[in-house]
C-alpha cells in the first residue's frame, strides 16, 4: 500500500466522516470511487455507504463493532435499513446522541460517556455485546474521540491519567498507548480509522505519529 494517509470529504478528520469494524467501514456517500477503493484496501474490509439522516459525520453519530451499530437517534429509515443488513442496530436512547463521539468500542468491551443513561449503557450493551463502563480519557467525556481502539490494542490521548488508563487496560483487557494524529492533535479518534487489520490517519499526520499508531495497535512487523 502506498501510504496510510488520506482524506475524507477534503478532510483530515476521518474519524468524525467515517467509522470501521473487522467486517466492514461506513463512509459517507460524498466519498468517491478512487477514495472509497484506497479506504477497503487500507482497512481490509468492505466499504457500505450512508446516504440519509446522518449524512456526511457519520464517525461521530455511529458507533460499532461486529455484532451491531449504536446510532444517533436523528438516524433515518434509510439509514437503519442499510446497517441491518450488518449486524443490529439500536438508537441511542438520550439526548447525548452523538454516538461515536460518545462511546468508545471493541468487540469486547465500551467505555462511554460518564452522563450517559442506565438504559443508554443497556442499549449499547445489548446491541454491541459488551461489557460498558462509564469513564473519560484525559479528562474528556467524549471518548469515542479521545481514543481508538481495536481488539489488539487502543490509542488515547496523551494526557489520559495513570487512574484511566488502569481503568482502559482492565476494561479491555489490552495494552493502551498515547499517541497524536495531524501534527499533534491529541483527539486521536477524530483523525484515525482502524480495524484488527489495518488503519489509515488523516491526511496531515507526520511520519513519527505514524509509528506511534503502529506500535499502540500493533501494526509492526
């Protein structure tokens, strides 16, 4: 693969545009056909467009895993149709409804907003199959954005403390490192997309970030 950076929509912020899982990436359908190829070959996945309600940020409204989607409740017919066929899909059933913004997802195991509802932390552990834990990274609530995590490790933001990175490392019982993408944004899942088998970063992401994604989600040969 030629390289590992790219941009959604003219921006680098590919984790507000776009969200993956080991099976498939949801992009919005603004992304075109030589973009949306570079993005399957990049994550190792199918590509599923999401064309209605939740339009272009579709990273920041969905959060997903192999079993299902958590979606912002503005999320239309259109758009629930298309991720039933993936998996289960539930909306977010709080007024903090901005999903992937809000709920920081493997295939194991979510930590989520500490304001979120006992029946929203229900919803996300029904639909997901996770064990959830309320929690915040670096002092932040928005998790989803504050970190990126897979099933073979997660990235976070460089100020998260000793106290939530214990609390990171035991909830999903894998290793977590801090990390930046472009050029020192510490929102590391505002600018990078990442599965079990690949990961791309927002287009201004330096060389070092790179190798520091690679080492956190264990990309290194």
């Amino acid at each position: 693969m030629r390289d590992k950076r790219i941009k959604i929509a003219g921006s680098s912020l590919l984790g507000v545009f776009a969200r993956c899982t080991d099976d498939i990436v949801l992009l919005p359908a603004v992304v075109g056909p030589e973009d949306l190829a570079f993005i399957e070959e990049g994550l190792h996945v199918k590509a599923v467009c999401i064309p209605a309600g939740i339009g272009s940020v579709t990273g920041s409204l969905i959060s997903a895993n192999k079993s299902g989607f958590v979606v912002s409740r503005h999320a239309e017919a259109e758009d629930l149709k298309i991720l039933q066929e993936h998996g289960k899909v539930s909306r977010l059933p709080t007024r903090i409804n901005a999903a992937g913004n809000v709920i920081l997802a493997n295939d194991s195991a979510a930590m989520v907003h500490p304001g979120l509802s006992t029946r929203a932390c229900r919803a996300i552990e029904e639909t997901l199959e996770v064990k959830v834990q309320k929690g915040t990274i670096g002092g932040l609530k928005t998790v989803g954005m504050a970190g990126v995590a897979t099933n073979k490790g997660l990235l976070v933001h460089p100020r998260v403390s000793e106290q939530e990175m214990a609390v990171l490392e035991e909830l999903f019982e894998l290793p977590v490192d801090v990390g930046t993408v472009n050029l020192g944004s510490p929102l590391v899942g505002s600018g990078l997309l990442a599965n079990s088998y690949g990961y791309l970063a927002g287009d201004e992401t330096t060389g070092p970030e790179l190798g520091r994604i690679e080492d956190a989600l264990d990309f290194l040969a």
